[in-house]
C-alpha cells in the first residue's frame, strides 16, 4: 500500500472578508504547487462586492479602496480557484490546508458544484490528533513555532498555503503513523478526527453553559440547508 506521502503537494488559503462561511466572501486566494525547492504560485485578488469590515482588513491588511482598484470579479475568482483545485488533484497532488473546513467550504458556498476530487491534508486537524494534550495556541503561526519552521507573514493567502504544505511534509515524518497511511485512509481519519474533535469542543462549550448551535460535525465540505453561487 502507497503512504499518502508520496505525493507532490500543493497549498491552498483564502483570505476573506470574516468568519462566516455562509455569508462571507473571498477576498485573496492562493494555490501553491511544491516540487521540491520550485514554488509555483496562483495568487488572485477578488473584489468581493460586500464592504469588507474594519475587523477584516486588520487581519489581512486588504481594504476596500484596494480590492477596488486591483480585485477582480468574486465570481470569476471563486470559478478560477475552483479550477486551479481541480488541476491540482488532476496532477495527482495532495492539497494542504490549516483549518481547512473553512477555506473549502467557503468555496462551496459561493461554487455549489464544487466537489473534493482527491486528497486533503489538514494540518490544524492532524497536530490536534498527534499531540492532543500539549498546551498553548493551535493557530497556525504557533504550530509552526512548535514544529521548527515559522510563519513570517501570517494571513498572507501566500504565505498561509506554503505554512500549510511545509506542515503537511513535516508532520508525517514527526509521527511515523501519520505516514503509514494511504491517501483513502487519510481522508477517512481526518473527518473521523474532525468530528471527534468538533464534539468534544461542543461538549466543553456545554458544560461552560455557552451555545454549542455553530459547531458543524462534517468535514471537510460544511453546506448551509440552501446556497447559491454568488
């Protein structure tokens, strides 16, 4: 059997105009393909025809007068994204991502036809998985602190997709039973993991007394009851 870990990799990040992947939009997009020491990289720019928020831009540094002048259709942009992941699978590469659910199914909101066509690799959910109990932040700058690499330009789209693929290389070879697995096998144990994780965060909320209503189960695609492309 093939260890996933044979495959060449490629990144992927969004950066966007908030946290809710129902009713927010692209803002930049970044797809990386890795061969060793080439780093080939689709970058593009959306103007997302919603104001983006003040909280937003303090995240990512993008602003409206910017994605004004050099933002492209959303629509044009979720389309091209969505065919640039399909080239990818279609190349055979593993697509890695940090927190992935968000990125993937803020494109399936806005691209319903969108569909999974080969293999994911989330790193927030396989950190969570291998070093369960260590404390301290799991955000993606700190992950990569932990593991010996650094993230110099976090919530750059860019700079987001290769932390993802660098995390990805990494951590097979962190936790040899991470590399024993076949990309089948992989895509499995991640939403299994993904949901284990997802419930037992909803069960602290509920023991804190806190709304557990936005904890989704499914992974790696979340769908609200009814979408539409924007």
């Amino acid at each position: 059997m093939t260890s996933w870990t044979e495959l060449p990799l490629a990144g992927f990040d969004l950066e966007t105009t908030g946290i809710s992947i129902f009713s927010d939009r692209l803002v930049t997009a970044s797809v990386l393909r890795i061969d060793g020491a080439d780093v080939r990289a689709f970058n593009r720019i959306a103007d997302p025809g919603i104001p983006i928020p003040p909280e937003a831009t303090k995240v990512h540094g993008i602003d409206d007068a910017y994605v004004a002048k050099h933002g492209r259709p959303h629509a044009d942009v979720v389309r091209e994204v969505v065919n640039e992941l399909y080239a990818c699978w279609d190349e055979g590469r593993a697509i890695a991502a940090f927190n992935g659910c968000f990125d993937f199914s803020m494109l399936a909101t806005h691209a319903p036809d969108f569909e999974v066509r080969g293999l994911i690799v989330d790193g927030h959910i396989l950190d969570k998985r291998f070093d369960k109990y260590r404390p301290g932040s799991r955000k993606l700058s700190a992950v990569m602190i932990h593991y010996g690499m650094r993230l110099d330009d976090a919530h750059d789209a860019e700079a987001d997709a290769l932390a993802a693929t660098r995390l990805a290389w990494k951590l097979p070879r962190q936790f040899p039973a991470l590399a024993a697995l076949t990309a089948p096998d992989l895509m499995q144990a991640q939403a299994a993991w993904y949901r284990e994780q997802a419930e037992s965060f909803r069960d602290y909320l509920h023991r804190k007394g806190e709304p557990t209503d936005g904890i989704r189960l499914e992974w790696p695609i979340q769908r609200a009851a009814e979408s539409t492309a924007a």
